[in-house]
C-alpha cells in the first residue's frame, strides 16, 4: 500500500502516519499540510503545500500516485486557522488533492474524515442519528464537510473506488486543536440557561484508529465514529472545576465576543452544540470497520482537564529553578 495523508501536519494527520508507519503492509507514506508535522516520522515523505495551492497539490499527488488516500485534510473552523481559511482549505483541498487521485490508476480506495455535523441539529432532526439518516447540516462547518464528502464520492465514481466517510463525533485530546476543548476550559464558561442537551465526544487517539482500520478495510459510505455516552455543557464545566454560566438569547452574543477576547472564539457549530446538543449512534463502526472508541464522552473530558499547565523555569549561575 502507498497511502497519501492530507492534513499530516495536524494532531490527528499525525498520529494517523504514526500508526501507518507500524503497519507491515504499507509500503510508502506521503503527506500534505500548511504546517509540519508534530512528532518525529521515519517512513513518511511530508510536503508543505497550502491546500489551496492547486497546482503544486497535483503534482505531488501524481508523482506519488498513491493506492490509498486519507483525507484527514478537512479543517475545523478556529481550531488551526480562521473560519475563512477553514472552510477555503477544506474545499480547496477536497476538490484538488481528491481530484488528483482519482487520476491515479493505482488508487483503490478512498477514507475521509467527516464530522456528525452534517446531520445538523435543526427543528425535528434527529437527535441521534444513524447512517441511514439523510445529512442537513445547519452551520458553515457542517455545510463544508458535507460538501469534501460529495467531492470524496465523485472522487469514488470516477476512480471506481469505496469511499469511507469517517463522520466522527467532535474530537478532544492531550493538546489536540480543538475550539470546544479551549472553551471548557476557559475559568467561567456560558453554557445554554434554556437548552443544556448533551453532546457526544471521540478521543483523537480513537480516531486516528478508525482513520487507519478504514484505511485497513474499505467500506463504501459512511459511518459514525462516536465515544460511549454523552454528557452536557454545564456537567463537563463542574467536571472540570470551572465556573458555568447560564445565559439565554442575545446574551450570545457578548459571550462570543468575551470568549474570543479570552482566546477561545466561539464559531456556530459549537454555539450550536452548547445549545442543542450533538450526539448520534456509531453502533455500525465496529461491523463495518472493527473499531470500538475506547474512551467514552467523560473520560474525555476528564482527559481534557487533566492537560498539564505550563511551567516556568528559570536559570540562576547555571542552575535551573521553577518559577
């Protein structure tokens, strides 16, 4: 197998060659991203290419010309770039890099990472989802992760290849870049005063394991991706110490413009969250790809919170003292 990785330069892109570069049966790894990876990789050819960069994109991607391709390259608004540049990247780099490999005569399968934003949460959506449920995104994220899925399948079509479209639950971890993992921990947080509806969470190291296990074994569709339980807005602040807020209406507003002061900005797909609410059922993950999220919706926020700060050492006549 020679696998090319877009999105390698993220957390999740990462571990996901890590995992690869352990398995026998890959014989070369080529990845794609703004930014370098994040751990030390001995097997994997990385490129620093904007995803926005047409040109450049298809030409690695021919040269290459890779058996498989895991679109991991799909980027959340505020998590690693502004709204703007997210959604210009995902559907820059969906259109380029997948439109590039469907032109390789080698390709035999396609895996994309989505999100179970797709299925929206507007009035009468179903407020656990399975696959069979027909995605209406309600917010911008959404709205581009369903638009890099319809790329992926004409992709498919044209290569007569699967398509997995991993619709994974939104994912924390140790240093992951996630806006929902710096908004809990912000000291006081606005949660819903009218609405606290549950949310479901994935540990990025679980799904780094289901981007690989579709790599491993192809399936064609999509597929939920979720950790067990879920928990709510002002139960993850108290897990974590923090102070809630409750607060209704227009009062959004200021707390959006309080949280981006405070670093954590707050888009419309995790307003939405706080709100409504964001869950759906992964029951099919472990048929389809043999993957059973080890950690379930509170041991990762636990996790979260468990990050370790940052400490300050200082040097005196050569000798290092904690500040």
């Amino acid at each position: 197998m020679r696998v090319l990785v877009t999105g390698l330069g993220g957390e999740l892109g990462t571990r996901v060659a890590l995992l690869l570069e352990a398995r026998p049966e890959v014989e070369a790894i080529t990845g794609i991203d703004i930014e370098p990876p994040r751990r030390y990789l001995t097997r994997t050819d990385f490129h620093r290419v904007d995803p926005r960069d047409r040109a450049r994109n298809v030409a690695i991607v021919r040269e290459f010309e890779p058996t498989a391709v895991a679109h991991v390259g799909t980027y959340e608004p505020n998590a690693r770039c502004s709204p703007k540049a997210a959604l210009e990247r995902t559907e820059a780099g969906a259109i380029g890099l997948l439109g590039a490999a469907a032109e390789c005569p080698s390709l035999d399968r396609i895996v994309l990472r989505s999100g179970i934003e797709v299925y929206g949460r507007g009035r009468g959506a179903a407020t656990r989802p399975d696959e069979s449920v027909p995605p209406e995104p309600t917010t911008p994220y959404g709205h581009s992760l369903l638009h890099a899925e319809r790329v992926a399948g004409v992709a498919g079509d044209a290569a007569g290849v699967p398509v997995t479209a991993l619709r994974l639950a939104p994912t924390m971890g140790p240093h992951f870049p996630s806006p929902l993992g710096r908004y809990l921990r912000l000291p006081a947080v606005p949660v819903s005063a009218t609405s606290d509806l549950p949310f479901s969470l994935l540990h990025q190291e679980d799904a780094a394991a289901a981007i690989v296990a579709a790599v491993l074994r192809p399936h064609d569709g999509p597929v939920n991706v979720v950790g067990g339980g879920a928990i709510t807005a002002s139960q993850a602040v108290r897990l974590g110490g923090r102070v809630p807020l409750p607060i209704a209406g227009p009062v959004w507003a200021l707390a959006k413009v309080a949280a981006e002061v405070a670093g954590s900005p707050l888009p419309d797909h995790l307003r939405e969250l706080l709100i409504r609410g964001r869950t759906a059922d992964g029951g099919r993950a472990e048929e389809l790809l043999g993957v059973v999220p080890r950690w379930d919706t509170t041991d990762v926020v636990k996790d979260l919170y468990q990050w370790a700060g940052v400490t300050y050492v200082s040097f005196t006549d050569g000798q290092a003292e904690v500040a």
